[in-house]
C-alpha cells in the first residue's frame, strides 16, 4: 500500500458497508460564483536552506480561507499537482461526502483535478485544513477562519498562527525510520537517533517511561518561519490582539507563552469557553486556541512563543507595536518546554455546553500500542455505531506512555470527566489523553456518516491508531 494512502482502509471499510443512499450521490447546490482554493508546490527557506513543501492558496496568494458563520461553504478545491490527495476541513461539520478522507465515500482527488464543496459553513472559530495523507508533514494545511459577525465593531487586531514540524526528510522516510530506530537494542531514552529519537522523563517511582517525540525535526515553524527569521506583526501600543493559534504540526506539542503579556484564553478549538487569564496555554496536534492580549503603551516588542514539549526547542512571532525595536530570540531556550496534560482541560467551561441529558450509548476505547514495534490502535469494547438523535458517550483510555491527541470529524464533543471525575467541560474537536489517563466525551450524533475518529499524531494514526464513528443505516 503506498503511504500516502494509508488511510483509506481504516475508515472505507466500515464506510462501504453502510453508505446511506442519501450520501452516496455526492452533488453540489448550485449557487454564485465559489471561491477557489489551489493545492500547490511551493518552495520555502529553512535553515538557510530551500525545501520544497505544499500549500493551499487562493488566487491572490493568500493562504487559507475566511468565511463568516452562517455562510455557504461554496469552495471549488483545485489539486494543481502532480499527485494525489484529499483536503479535511479540520473542526468543521459538513455533511459526510465532504468531510476529506481518501475513500470515505470521495476517493483521493487525482493530480491536475478539481472538486467542488457546498455547505452551510456553520459556526464561528477557529478552524484549520490539512490533508488526510502523510502529505500534512509537508506542510499541506492552512488556517480556515469563520468570523463572528457579533465581533464586526470590536477593536482587536487578529492575528493567525499556524505552527508545524518541518523535517527536510519525506514524510514516509521519517515513518519508516521509525520502526527500525523502536526496534534498536539500546534503550529509548533521548538519544539521537537520526529523526527517530524518542524524548523520554521517568514518570514514577515504578521507573514507567514516558516518551514525548517520536521524531527529531530539523525545525519548528510559525507561518512558515522559524525564530531566526520570524514574522514580525505591526501592532498599535495600548491595542487588543486575538491570537487565533493553530497546531498544525504532525508530532508535535507546544506550550503557547506570551511572556510578560497576560493572555486571556477564549475559545478552544474554535468554541467559546468562560475567560481563563494565564501566559502559558498547552496545544496538542489538532488543537486550537484563541488567545486576547491587551498591549500596554510602550515602544516594545512582544515574543509570541510555542515551546516544544520536553525539548528547549521554540517557535513563534513577534508583535512589534510602533517605534519598538526587534530584539532576536533563539530558537533553543535555556528550559525544556512544559509536558503537557490535563491541568487546564479540568478547568475549562464552554459557553455553549451540551444540554444536562443522560447517554443514550455508553462506549469504552482503550488506546493502545507497542512502541517497540511502532503499532498503534484502539480497542472498543463494541464498534460505535449510533442512531440519529442519539447521546453518546466515550470513554478513552490510554494504556501507552505516550500521549494521543484524538479527534473526531463531523462533530464537536464536550468533555465531561477526567479519570472517572464528572464536570460540565469544554466543547471541542480534539482533546489530549495523557499517558495512564482517561477522558470521556460527549457527542449529540446529529451528523450521519461514517466518521473518522483517530490520534491526531500523524504517525500513530499511520499505524493504526484509527477507528471510525459511524450511525446505523
């Protein structure tokens, strides 16, 4: 099977065996004129050096796509490359047939072809778009941002970010080195292993290991830069900034820092959440965060920092506020950046939570995998099968010593314990289960399809750590 179609089967099989008619005929409504969205080649400098990754760009080069919620999606997607691939829309809820994963129902969509999309866009947040391939390590996503026509008369300057992992390896280079480098007789505990190292800290007294990264990149990116040249954003002394944050990388968590600004968390994974100020917030693979800063009145510049987890390894921008000189920053601090876990999803309260009912269908998932011989999956005590209208809830168990950032298309779920501990959490698309933990969610199955739900580490998922969210036909 080659790489960049592995994912056709884990989702497909389920998908052909329960295609609802209503579904199988995918047609677009006609309307005014779409916008256009090209999948290209594109060369980039990193490290003094040119690599050639993908983009998605609209016709004037911008990179990405902005709607405002409640508009129809109407994109036509042109894949102007000389391969194969398929486009998710990241934290959106399109029907199904739109949703971008290879054979579920839409085949890949072949090099120099077209496919056009047509959908109620839906609600505001922050969102973003990848491919469903292992072409998402080079650099095939881009933000998707649905603004809030309540915020049209707010004084705030957005700013967008997206992070990534870059090696100057191909994807499927840096997953077969995984294997052989789990395989090595020497003991997984740091060393360099030539892009398979794996980070590690003791996690107990016991001596349980757990491991942080699977890879070693050769850099770490914000909008394409890294901190020896980053991008520098104007902004007004005494203005309010949103940071719209995106974790656009493959195998690799960040802790945002705002350093001597006082951020104020609102929205996670593009949903609302009740205010929590702090200068330091954890993104996982997948995960959005929208970030509001106020700026003081001073001629100074301000390092918007993602610290690697476990590594002194950083990324980011630079606000520079009129008249304020630009003090470089490296791209190795003197710590190890934060490991994440479960601290702050505890805290988080949605706006607009689930309303109080009681679960229809209860499922148990065990997350699992042998690191020694790179395979990954998730076990169900019964495949997840629900009716419309249905509540269902999820319990996700991670048995590994590495954390899994899962995600569910189709849908956002609310987190409702943690290690068996009941709350009213946050609404979401993506949430973090660290090692020898458990998170449980809810999901209104209000979306018919045959849903992907997966690690959002690119490589667990390649795999195998790759289930499917479907509805009775």
């Amino acid at each position: 099977m080659k790489r960049r179609e592995f994912l056709v089967g884990a989702v497909a099989g389920t998908a052909a065996l329960s295609l609802p008619l209503a579904l199988s005929r995918y047609a677009v409504a006609a309307g005014p004129e779409p916008k256009l969205l090209t999948i290209v080649r594109r060369t980039i400098e990193v490290n003094g050096k040119a690599a050639s990754v993908f983009g998605l760009q609209q016709p004037d080069g911008s990179v990405g796509l902005r709607y405002r919620a409640d508009d129809a999606f109407n994109l036509l997607l042109r894949n102007a490359t000389a391969e194969p691939t398929i486009i998710h829309w990241h934290g959106l809820t399109p029907p199904w047939p739109s949703d971008g994963v290879a054979d579920a129902p839409l085949p890949l969509m072949a090099a120099n072809s077209e496919r056009a999309f047509d959908f109620p866009v839906g609600r505001p947040g922050t969102y973003w778009m990848h491919a469903h391939t292992l072409q998402e390590q080079a650099l095939l996503a881009a933000p998707l941002i649905v603004a809030d026509p309540a915020d049209d008369g707010r004084d705030e300057q957005e700013v967008v970010i997206l992070l990534h992992d870059f090696s100057f390896k191909t994807p499927e280079e840096l997953l077969a080195g995984l294997v052989p480098a789990a395989t090595a007789s020497e003991p997984m505990s740091g060393m360099d292993m030539d892009h398979g190292a794996h980070g590690s800290m003791d996690m107990s007294a016991g001596g349980a290991t757990m491991d942080l990264n699977d890879i070693e990149y050769d850099a770490y990116l914000a909008n394409d830069r890294t901190l020896d040249n980053p991008e520098i954003v104007a902004v007004e002394r005494s203005g309010r900034v949103r940071l719209r944050l995106i974790n656009g990388a493959t195998a690799t968590a960040f802790t945002i820092d705002t350093g001597e600004l006082e951020g104020e968390l609102i929205a996670v994974d593009g949903q609302a959440i009740e205010p929590i100020k702090g200068r330091r917030f954890p993104l996982s693979m997948g995960q959005r965060v929208d970030i509001r800063l106020e700026l003081p009145d001073e001629a100074k510049s301000f390092p918007i920092l993602a610290l690697r987890e476990g590594s002194p390894h950083r990324t980011g921008i630079i606000l520079r506020p009129v008249g304020a000189e630009v003090t470089k920053v490296a791209m190795q601090g003197t710590e190890a950046g934060p490991v994440l876990d479960l601290v702050l999803e505890s805290e988080l309260r949605s706006l607009a939570p689930l309303a109080e009912r009681t679960a229809d269908k209860s499922f148990a998932m065990t997350l699992n995998g042998d690191m020694t011989a790179y395979k990954w999956g998730l076990g169900l005590d019964q495949p997840i099968l629900a009716d419309l209208g249905d509540r269902i809830e999820i319990k996700m168990t991670n048995m590994t010593m590495m954390a899994h950032p899962m995600h569910l298309h189709g849908h956002h779920f609310q987190v409702v314990a943690i290690d068996g501990r009941r709350f009213a959490g946050a609404v979401r698309d993506t949430v973090l289960v660290p090692p020898q933990r458990s998170v449980t969610i809810a999901v209104e199955a209000d979306n018919q399809g045959q849903w992907a739900f997966h690690c959002h580490h690119l490589y667990h998922m390649a795999a195998g750590m790759m289930s499917t969210f479907g509805y009775r036909v």
